[in-house]
C-alpha cells in the first residue's frame, strides 16, 4: 500500500542504500516502522502529517526495500546504532540536518537509539507501544518471555529461526499481526501484500533475525553505556490499551526514568497503533509535533 502522494528514493550511505518515502513540506519528521513490516505501515498516518510537515517514511536497514549488509559474527551490522546512523544519512542527503523522529516497535527502538548517539539531530522524539529495550530484559519474567516469546525464538544462532519462519513467511507474518492487534483489528490488504512481498525475500528475514540477535548482545551494550543519560528532547509515548505494554507496564512512569521531558496515553487497540487507530495517534502527533516547528 503505497503511501498517498509521496515519492519514493533509494537514498545512498556509506552502509547501502534506504528505501524512503517522501511526501508534503515543512519541518521533518522521519517516520520509522517496526517488525515484520516496511514503512508502509504508516499508509493511514503520513498523508495528513504531510500537509503541515515534510514526512520521510524509511525502511530500516535490512527490512523492506533497504540493503541488507553481510552480517557480523557479533550482530553489530544491524544494531540499533548502525540502523540509525543509515538513517542519519539518508536524511542528510535529503537535506535534514534536524528532524523530529516517530518510530513504531523495532523503528522506535531505532529512534531511541538515535537521540542519543545524535542530540544534536533529533528536536523531538515519539515512541509507539514500547518499554525501553534495557528495562524489558532486566524485568523480564515468564509472562514477558511468553508474551514476547519472539525476541528468544528469532535470536537463535545458526539459522535456525530464518530455516523456521522461512517455510511459511506469509503465515508468519499473518498470524503475528493477528496474535499482537487487538480483537477485530483490520489491515489493509495492499498494505499486507507489500509486507510479505518484503517478508519472503531470504535476506530480509535473516537481516529482522539479526536486528533480534543485535537486540539481546550489542544493542543492550549500547543501552548499559548510555543508561545515566537520560533523553532530553521532549518525549511522547503512545501504546495500544489492548497490547502486552499496556496489561505489564506503567509505561509513563518507566519512560519517566530515561527521559526528562515525557508525556502520553494510551491509545484503542493493540499493537500496531499506526494502522489500528490512525485518527487518535494523529490527534497526539499533530499537536506534538507542532509544538517543535519555530
């Protein structure tokens, strides 16, 4: 389901090419998906954040239409620090030197990676239906690792997860969307015919394999490193009031302990909030974002 109205560029970096989206005008706001889908995902949301900002919807390294570098013994190619620095590329190129960040699941993983490797960049930041990747592994119990059992199954070594999910990608695919949106949820069909056209190509779904592995060795490196620096740019956090996030956290108060400057609710649905209640994530992005644009 292409995004309406927008131009799609496949932006060069120093680690391969990214895949973006690119529609409207004004202050930018990068727009980045999370797991198993492609910037796609924000089919219902970009359009009417184009009409007050320039929005650049990107597929993260590996994922959708982005390259897919070799992978490294110690899964840092696809970190969460060498994802964004793709992305800061690519938005230079595009002639954005500061930007807002929305990300969603891995993407919003990816933007808080990004603000604070790049401070500097990001002028502010929304989150949609996570916990900080550090505080989930240092409080996980048996619901979480039920709840989130695909963080455990797609990080096994040897391609063992990429030998299992790469027998049916289109059942995968579907039975996750299913499983993580609230009951009843509806997806647009172009929109899922284009994440399983991305899904069933071998190296996309070893490259979301190697974001999980990267996710449970480096990236928590990276997050333990940075732990006493709180983000400062204003913070807003959306979740899905039928999603895991909701029934586990107190989301506001976990996020109240990385940033300084936080704020947010929950929304209806579950876990895909962009595609299962577009009107109220715009309703908070829109006035949120405003607050940035001189």
């Amino acid at each position: 389901m292409p995004i309406p109205g927008a131009a799609v560029h496949d932006v060069p970096t120093s680690g391969g090419t990214v895949h973006v989206a690119v529609a409207g005008s004004g202050s930018p706001v990068l727009l980045l998906h999370g797991y198993p889908q492609t910037h796609e995902m924000w089919h219902r949301v970009a359009p009417a954040l184009a009409e007050e900002h320039t929005v650049v919807a990107a597929d993260l390294r590996g994922y959708g239409d982005s390259t897919a570098p070799a992978a490294q013994p110690d899964h840092a190619t696809f970190s969460k620090r060498a994802s964004a620095a793709d992305l800061l590329e690519a938005m230079a190129t595009l002639g954005h030197d500061r930007f807002a960040v929305v990300g969603h699941d891995r993407g919003a993983r990816v933007a808080h990676r990004l603000v604070h490797d790049r401070p500097d960049v990001v002028t502010r930041m929304a989150v949609l239906d996570i916990a900080p990747t550090l505080h989930m592994v240092e409080h996980a119990d048996a619901r979480f690792a039920t709840g989130y059992y695909h963080w455990f199954f797609l990080a096994q070594p040897d391609g063992l997860p990429e030998r299992l999910v790469g027998a049916d990608p289109e059942g995968f695919l579907r039975e996750t969307l299913r499983r993580w949106s609230a009951p009843g949820a509806r997806f647009d069909e172009d929109a899922v015919t284009a994440y399983v056209r991305a899904f069933s190509r071998p190296e996309v779904l070893h490259a979301s394999c190697e974001d999980y592995r990267a996710g449970l060795g480096v990236d928590l490196e990276h997050d333990r490193a940075s732990r006493d620096r709180r983000v400062e740019v204003p913070l807003l956090v959306l979740w899905g009031a039928d999603g895991f996030v909701a029934r586990t956290y107190d989301v506001l108060d976990v996020w109240r302990g990385y940033a300084a400057d936080v704020r947010g609710h929950a929304v209806p649905g579950g876990h895909f909030c962009p595609e299962e209640a577009p009107d109220e994530v715009l309703a908070a992005l829109l006035p949120f974002l405003a607050e940035g644009v001189s």
